[in-house]
C-alpha cells in the first residue's frame, strides 16, 4: 500500500519543513530502505580496495593503482546516467499515474441505479443488487488476472463464489465459458446490461434517460477494467529498463576506484585532500540509486511493495459503498428546506411580472417540500412586434417543410 504523508505535511512552509517527511517513516515506503543493499556493497567495496591500496600494494603497485583511479575518475563521467535516468523515472511515473486513472469505480453507477430504479420492493432492490454484483465480480476478476496480491485470495471462480461475487448458477456459466479459451472477465458486465434492458421493458426504470446513463456507466467501468489489463500485458519496453540498469551499475563500479583518495604527496590533479570517507561520491550514488528504484518500484505497481496499490482493500471499499448507495430507501432522504439568509423572491418584482406564473419555495417545518405558484401580474406582451396567430402564413394555409432526420451517430 502507498505511504500516506501529505496529510502530515500539509503546511509546508515552516522553518526545516523537510524534515517531517524525512522523519514520516524511517523505514517503511522510505528510501533508505530500497537503497541500503547497493550502498552496503558499495561501502564494503570501496573500503576493502582503500585498505589494500594503503597497506598491501608496495611503490610499484601503488603508482600502477593510482593511474587506473585517475584514469576511471576521468572516464566515468562520460556515462550518461542523468540523461538516461530522467527520462526512464519520468515515463515510468508517467505510467504509474495513467494506472491509477483507469481504476475503475463503481459509484456512479450506484447512484444511477438508485435514482433511475427506484422501486423499494424485493424485484427491485434485488435488480439493484444483482447489478452492482456483476461490476464488482468484473473488477475482482480483472484485478484477479494483473494482481498476484489478489490470485492469492482469490485463486478461481470459485473463490469469487464464496466471497459472495457469484452464485452457484453463474459459476456454472462462467466455468463452461472458461473451458473454451475464452476472456470471461466482461460476462457478468453484459449480464448487467442485459438486467438493465429487462427492467427498463417490465417498468423498473423509470425513463429512458436514466437507462441510457446507466448502460453508460456500465460500459465505462468495463473500459477502465480493460485498460488496467492493457497496462498489465504491455510493459515499458525490455531494453529501455536494461539500459538504465548498465548505466547506473556501470557508474557505480566506476566510482568505486573512482572515488578513492590518493596519496596528496605526489600532487595528482584534483587530488590535493587525502580522507577516508567519499562523502560526497556517497551522495551522489544514493540520488542515482535511489532514483532508479523509485522507477523499479512503480514500474509493476500490482504487487505487495510499499509503493504498490492495494486492490484488496479497494475490493472491500467498492462492496461496502455499493451497498450503502445502491439501495437507499425514500424514508432515508432528508427533507427540504429554504435556506437560512436566503431572501424570497418579492412578488413585485420583475421576473415574476412575465407571462407565466413562476414557483417559489414556501418555508415550512414540514418534512415535504411544497411549492406555491407567485400569481403573475398582467403585463405588456414580451414581443409586441411579432404577428398574431391569425395572420401567421401557416394558419392561412401555407405548406409545412418537412425536416430532414437527422441521425445521430451514438
């Protein structure tokens, strides 16, 4: 699951800010945590090759080592690994954010369902039920087939049957279809549209508005399923990633003869100081490292790492909210009222002067909302200069165009 800090940071203008996401978790989602491995050998590496070249080598060997340290400190830098990291960490991110835009969620859909099938007897509350049931049995199966978090849970369809996703009928459907090869994660998103049709013919929808939007959401929730299994079976491509991965490594080894101190006696250029400890090769190691696993981490955000989404918990969230605004009952609905400080429209003003009685709340204690229509006052006509119906040329008889269809491409 992603580290949640934000909300500890959230003012970050103070003196030494920083320091609360530095301290927000030592360990966990932290980067020390991915980077001390390499850091380690890093360390042991370098320290091990400074205590031979001060104690073990004789004059001979020693000047022999100080050519290939010189020689490795000017040549390292020709690897372009800024270059080649950034736009390997941005495209990775990139495609982390776009994963995360294509999760699919289920409530909108609730709240169609619930506004279009309003009907509070056991027909239509199953109706409504059954229908968020196949779109969180679409999203299980699909976060099934890219999650290894979630096929450890939820391994067949018959797991899906006793997490109450499916019943014993669709799992008998379901497992005849999966017997022929075939993609059996977007079955119960057209038994869903197909339940949506057959309220809409036996009047459990009550306009065909509300079964168009319905259909709709339907249709996008698959859609966001699919991208999400898109992005699953089509990876960065293979080369990009070894790339980065040599050029990082490749700096590393280089910095490890790279950075050592040699003897300021011999007045080597850019060796004046002689210390034991590459402060700063070490800094700079741990940016570059630290930020190509950043990139490795977000790179399959499908699995149990610290920056990996959870799917299990989000599961768990799309069934409780489903149930809680699938089916919501009219006695549950607060009633309306005028809102204090919110002054009436007078009756002398102008827009209630038109041709046509305008409404108005009428303030009331009671738990129904009432309307009462403003009595219209006599006016001049809105448009004087237009014709009476007598004189208009249809009236006296003139032939009606008939427009052409227009068709309409959804």
């Amino acid at each position: 699951m992603v580290v949640q800090y934000t909300h500890k940071v959230a003012s970050g203008s103070g003196f030494l800010a920083f320091l609360t996401i530095l301290k927000r978790s030592v360990w966990r989602g932290s980067v020390y945590k991915v980077v001390w491995p390499d850091m380690l050998i890093y360390l042991v590496l370098y320290f091990t090759i400074s205590f031979v070249y001060r104690f073990a080598l004789d004059k001979e060997g020693r000047t022999s080592f100080e050519m290939l340290v010189i020689h490795c400190a000017r040549f390292r830098n020709l690897i372009p690994v800024s270059f080649v990291l950034g736009f390997y960490v941005s495209l990775v991110v990139s495609r982390w954010w776009d994963i995360y835009q294509c999760f699919p969620w289920p409530d909108n859909l609730a709240c169609l369902v619930s506004t279009h099938i309003p009907d509070l007897s056991e027909t239509g509350r199953a109706i409504r039920s059954t229908i968020m049931r196949y779109i969180n049995a679409t999203i299980a199966m699909t976060f099934t087939d890219i999650s290894p978090v979630v096929k450890k849970q939820m391994k067949s369809l018959r797991d899906l049957v006793e997490e109450e996703y499916l019943t014993e009928e669709e799992h008998e459907i379901l497992t005849r279809l999966k017997n022929t090869k075939q993609q059996v994660t977007y079955v119960p998103v057209l038994w869903a549209c197909r339940l949506v049709e057959k309220a809409r013919e036996q009047g459990y929808v009550t306009t065909g508005h509300g079964y168009r939007e319905m259909v709709r959401e339907i249709l996008l929730v698959r859609g966001k399923c699919g991208s999400l299994m898109g992005y699953d079976s089509n990876n960065i491509p293979l080369v990009y990633a070894q790339v980065v991965s040599i050029a990082v490594y490749s700096y590393f080894m280089f910095s490890v003869l790279g950075e050592q101190f040699l003897d300021p006696t011999k007045n080597y250029r850019d060796h004046n100081i002689d210390l034991y400890v590459p402060f700063f090769g070490i800094l700079q190691l741990f940016f570059y490292l630290g930020w190509m696993k950043v990139a490795e981490a977000l790179l399959n955000p499908f699995g149990s790492d610290d920056h990996d989404f959870d799917f299990l918990r989000l599961l768990e969230r799309h069934r409780k909210l489903c149930a809680l605004l699938g089916d919501p009952r009219h006695s549950d609905l607060p009633s309306c009222v005028h809102q204090p400080g919110t002054p009436y429209l007078p009756q002398s003003s102008k827009a209630s002067q038109g041709s046509y009685p305008s409404l108005s709340f009428k303030p009331s204690n009671s738990s129904q909302l009432s309307y009462v229509p403003m009595p219209s006052q006599p006016s001049k006509p809105a448009y004087p200069s237009l014709q009476p119906l007598e004189s208009h040329p249809l009236k006296q008889g003139a032939p009606l165009a008939t427009p052409e269809p227009v068709c309409n491409s959804h």
